[in-house]
C-alpha cells in the first residue's frame, strides 16, 4: 500500500540485537536480518525496507504496527517517531540500540518461550515430549564475547536512547551490561536508558549509582495481572515478592527526576477480560496508566483467536471503560481456528506446572465453556 507520506526511523537510526543475537531494525521486526552487525548493514531486506519507506509503501513485514494503528493503538512506529525520535540531528548514525544481554531469564510466562527465557527451555521439552512443535532455543551468552561488547561500543557514538530488554535485564550478563553503561557515560550524550524487567529482582547500587549519571532511566515493570492472575502468567514468580519490589521502585523513583516508572501489560487470552480490574489497580496503586502490548506473535494466545461470541462478551465488559483501542483490535481479524492449539497448550501447561485456568479465571472460562457448549449442541 502505498501512501504520499510514512515514516520509520527505526530502518536507519535504530537497531535492535535479540536474545538470540539476531540484527533487526526493531524488536518487534517477526524475522531476524542477520547475526552479525556487517551483515546487518549489508542486508537486501534493509535496503527494501529504506526503500519502500522512501516510497510511501508500507513492508507487509511491519504488519504489527499497521494492525496496531488500525485499531487506534499507540505502534512501535508512532511512539519511536514521537517520542525517541522527535530531537534527532541529520546525519546521525544508530541514535537507538536495544540490546538483549542474551536470554537469561527466571521466569516462563505464558505469552513467553524459549527465544527469551531460559526458564521456558525445559518446559518446552517436556510439550514436546507430549506431541507439541516448539523450536528450542539454547540459552544464549553472546555478549560474554569481548568483540561483541566492543562492536556494541563502537557503534553507540551517536546513540541517545538505549533500550536493555530481556530475558530478564537484571539476572545475567550483570558485569557486560555495567561496562556498556561505564562507556555511555563517556559519552555525554544526554542519554536516555530504558529497561524492561519482569520486577522480580531488585537491581543493585550498582546500577542506581550508574544511573545517577544519565539524562532519564525509564523502569518499566512488567506486570501481566495481579495476586493469582500475576502468578499463572507469569510463572514462577510470586505475587508478594513483586508487589514488595513495585513499593521499593516506587520509593526510590519518588522525587527523583531523573527516574521514570511505568507498567507494561500484555493484552492476551489470559488477560483481556480481566484488564479494567488490572487498570483499576494500577491507578489505586499511583502506577502510571499501563502501557499496553496487543499480542500478535503467539496466535493461539492472540485476543483476535476468540470466537465472535466470546469477543462480543468482552466487548460487553470493556466498552465500559472505553477500552476501545483493544476492541477494535480483538475484532480485527478471525484467527480463532488458533483457539484448539492455545486450549492444548493451556490444558498441558496446567498439567505440568500444578496450575489450572478453570479455577484461575473462572469467570472467563465460564464464557469459553458456555460457547463449546453452545457451539456443540448447535
């Protein structure tokens, strides 16, 4: 589709390095362009991508920002050019890197695998082991390779926004990642860090006295529900734990310019129905409004999986609270022949982790019941 005017900074000034070491312009890019950063500069895919955006025609590769800004949410896209972005010099060079020390992770969330979390490796096995298709990922270090660090270095000159993801950001590659910050602050370049945890570990002085020494540090807690929904999402993390880690975050970034806090919360099958309590909580709790992650890259956990009339019991709750960014989103597209493998993957992962959905979430699972009910005797 082509259009008089569209624009990614993200396909020359940004780059994003996966838990895998896979070279991408963003991180939410579905395939990785190369695993080295030469390759990455010299990829044909890049080169498409600059041109098509130079032309006005929107890559069917970015279909999750397009989907996104069709349902009237905030993409990748929008909130880089507005918000990263916005300040940027001509003649510039990578101005944002996001960069994943590898997938060291304790936790294997639902929504989640072994791609990122390390946790999630033997889980998968054992699906396997049960007739399911994942591809295993092995637990990546990369960044313990000096070249690696140095490469990362000597393209950091220009940069202003630095993005640490996960895995979990605070579980390993702990003395790369400091390093990597020591250099930044040679820099002067104003700049501005931002994190994703999953709040289970607490970051040490270590990096609060670092952090001193940036421009902004943006914290965002990674919070999929609260108390029993928290704890099924975002397994094995415990509740109390998390909570006690938000209050301490909260203590410490209160009248401190310089430290932003924020919610991410990931709008899935497990979550959707129950996201105006969630919102309900985060204001009660003085939390920023949650930023919000529409669920493409799973399909079986996809809110565009449900059945119409499921959907429409959704709707029925969330128009409410004029929700409607994941309204429009949820009825965007049918992918509910998705549904059976998510409901196997449910049922399977109850099994193996003690955990049950029925009992979880009894209200939304009431709905999907009385729907195959209704559907089967239809």
């Amino acid at each position: 589709m082509k259009e008089d005017k569209i624009v990614c900074h993200n396909v020359r000034h940004g780059l994003s390095i996966s838990p895998q070491r896979e070279y991408k312009p963003c991180c939410i890019y579905p395939k990785s362009l190369a695993n080295n950063l030469q390759d990455y500069l010299n990829s044909p895919e890049l080169a498409q991508l600059k041109a098509d955006f130079d032309q006005g025609i929107k890559p069917l590769s970015c279909q999750e920002c397009w989907d996104d800004e069709t349902a009237g949410h905030p993409s990748k896209r929008t909130i880089d050019n507005k918000y990263v972005f916005k300040d940027m010099p001509h003649n510039i060079g990578f101005y944002s890197i996001m960069v994943a020390f590898g997938n060291s992770c304790n936790l294997a969330c639902r929504t989640c695998g072994s791609y990122s979390s390390t946790t999630w490796i033997q889980e998968e096995k054992k699906l396997n082991q049960q007739g399911m298709d994942n591809t295993i990922h092995p637990h990546n270090r990369f960044y313990q390779e000096k070249s690696f660090i140095d490469e990362l270095k000597s393209i950091s000159k220009d940069v202003r926004h630095v993005y640490f993801m996960g895995g979990e950001s605070f579980l390993a590659g702990i003395n790369e990642h400091l390093e990597y910050l020591d250099y930044l602050t040679t820099l002067g370049n104003g700049i501005h860090l931002h994190y994703t945890t999953n709040a289970t570990i607490f970051p040490t002085e270590k990096f609060w006295n670092r952090w001193k020494k940036f421009k902004k540090v943006d914290l965002q807690l990674s919070i999929d529900g609260i108390r029993e929904h928290f704890e099924y999402t975002r397994w094995p993390a415990k509740w109390d734990q998390v909570y006690e880690n938000i209050k301490k975050f909260q203590e410490l970034s209160r009248g401190n310019d310089k430290i932003k806090l924020s919610v991410g919360h990931v709008v899935s099958i497990f979550t959707v129905y129950y996201y105006p309590e969630f919102y309900k909580w985060c204001l009660q709790n003085k939390l920023t409004d949650p930023f919000i992650s529409l669920l493409s890259n799973k399909p079986e956990y996809d809110i565009r999986a449900l059945p119409k009339a499921v959907k429409d019991k959704v709707r029925e709750k969330l128009s409410k609270y004029h929700f409607d960014e994941i309204i429009n989103y949820m009825y965007q597209a049918d992918l509910s022949e998705h549904l059976v493998t998510g409901e196997e993957y449910i049922n399977l992962l109850d099994q193996q982790r003690g955990q049950s959905f029925k009992e979880t979430f009894p209200e939304f699972y009431q709905i999907l019941k009385d729907h195959n009910e209704t559907t089967t005797t239809g």
